[in-house]
C-alpha cells in the first residue's frame, strides 16, 4: 500500500467509516475507494484527494517528514468513568457539522473544583489524538492555582511555539509570538489543550487563527465571552451519577472489595457527593491501607 493509501485507510479505520459509509460521504465510488486504498491507482485525480482529505479530517498538504510531531499531553488519568455523554459531544465537534473545516472549533469544559474537567479532556485528546496527523498540544495555564499567578499568554506563547519547531527563535513581543504562533499552525492538523483558563482574555491570543484546529479548554469559568465572541462550544462536566462513582472505585479498589462492604460503599459515595477528587482521595486512604474495611474508612470520614 502507498503512502497516501495508507494515510486515508487509517483514517477512514480511526474515523470507524466503512469503505461504503466514506463513498455516500464524498459522492465518490466505493471502488474508486478501494482501488485508491489497495494502490491499484496510484495517481488519483487532485480533487478527489482533496475532498477525501477535507471529510476525513486530513490536512491539505500533509507535514514534511521531517517535522516533529508534538504530542504533549500528560499521563492520562486512571481510573476514568463516567462521562459518555460529554465524550460523544466532544466526537461530534471533531466529526462534523457545518462548522467542520470552515473555521477553529473551540471547546469549553467547566465546572467546579475536581469534578473532572482535566480528567475528561486528557480522556478524549488521548482517544483523539491519532486523529490530528501533525500532533496534539498541552498547556497548564494555572488559572486556579492558590497562591500563584496564572500563566501569562506570552509565556504559553514562548512555550507552543518552540514545541511547533519553528525556526528563528520565539519573538519578544506578544503580538508577535501570536502572530508567529498562528501562522506556524497554518495548514496544520493538530489538537490544542488548554488547561485550567483563568479567563476568557487568557485563552484567545491561543487560538489559531485558520480553520483545520481544534481546541479543547479546561476552566473553572463559563468562559462566556469564548461563547459569544469565539463562538465556543459549552460542555458542562458536573457530578457523577452513583454507578458512575462505583465504577471509579472498583477501577482502583477492585470490585470484590467494594461489593464485601456494600452498604459502606454507599456511605462513601453519599459523602463525595460524586465529585471524582473527592472520591479518589477516599480510595486512596483505602488502597493503602487494604486490610482496613471500608466501615472504617466511613467511621473517619464522619
């Protein structure tokens, strides 16, 4: 198989399309499909690769081979559960809509300390990430971190625009670095993460400036003037259903020791309230300490 045959079967494969659901997408033939996977053709006509590229996502001119493809995000975090709903929103922002491939697609993930927001978003950008062929972007912004200045735009600047390998060094002023930041993301397929946003001021010089991106914000704020002005997309990530905080304790504990002790499992989830920080500081107590019967971890938390 050539290369652009690989490209758009593996894209087709990680888009979960069959051969036939991307022909009734494109308006092509599943045999012109097929034969262009197979590398029965070889040199297929522009516009037809064009078209395949722009509905499975790819960018239009694929990155020089000799460009780094970052792929910063951290460790993504055990023991996630829950969150099907917030997860097939965010696959429907990268899948389609009119929107797709005619502009940025911001996304906003809020809610309140530890519910999950950071969690969530390292979730779906690792499921994702094989998606965006010239790789997947972190910032810690440090909107809400107790005791210290949030991150300045012109530092993360400095920061995204030395990942991206641009040649000449990062500019001094801000408007620059911005400047030289989305002219760098030009004609790029990549995902953007920002995490813990202060503000809606602190986000937007972070933005690409050109369609092709998608980018994925963590905030303890609504950050309503991204809606209104940048016309993001709102996700809320509230509490977890009780199912959902059961799933994440056995993830950590193990099944049988939570069904032993049933009724203290249910003690445990009433008192976090099913907000997951909560919930996996009480499981870590627990799993330290494995001979100590969760009643007894109930009694402490009283």
């Amino acid at each position: 198989m050539d290369t652009l045959g690989h490209e758009i079967a593996t894209a087709r494969r990680l888009a979960n399309l069959t051969q036939e659901e991307l022909a009734a997408r494109t308006g092509l033939s599943v045999r012109s499909i097929r034969n262009l996977e197979s590398s029965r053709v070889t040199r297929p006509r522009p516009a037809t690769v064009r078209l395949l590229r722009e509905v499975l996502g790819l960018p239009a001119n694929p990155a020089p081979s000799g460009r780094i493809r970052p792929m910063q995000l951290p460790l993504e975090i055990p023991g996630f559960t829950g969150r099907s709903a917030q997860l097939r929103q965010l696959d429907r922002l990268l899948d389609g809509g009119p929107r797709r491939m005619s502009s940025v697609v911001v996304c906003v993930l809020s809610g309140r300390s530890g519910i999950g927001k950071t969690a969530l978003a390292l979730r779906w950008a690792h499921r994702s990430a094989a998606r965006f062929s010239d790789g997947v972007l972190h910032v810690q912004l440090g909107g809400s971190e107790p005791g210290r200045a949030a991150v300045a735009p012109a530092e993360a600047l400095g920061g995204l625009i030395e990942a991206l390998d641009v040649p000449g060094g990062v500019p001094c002023g801000p408007a620059a670095r911005t400047g030289l930041y989305r002219s760098a993301l030009a004609g790029r397929r990549m995902l953007i993460v920002l995490d813990d946003a202060r503000d809606a001021d602190q986000v937007r010089p972070l933005l690409p400036g050109v369609p092709g991106c998608m980018v994925v914000v963590t905030s303890r704020d609504r950050l309503t003037g991204l809606v209104v002005g940048e016309a993001a997309c709102p996700v809320a990530v509230d509490e977890l259903a009780a199912g959902e905080a059961w799933d994440l304790l056995a993830a950590r504990l193990g099944e049988r020791r939570l069904t032993a002790e049933r009724a203290a499992v249910r003690e445990i989830i009433a008192y976090c309230a099913g907000v997951p920080r909560a919930l996996a500081v009480v499981a870590a107590r627990a799993a330290v300490q494995p001979r100590l019967p969760l009643a007894e971890v109930v009694r402490q938390l009283r």
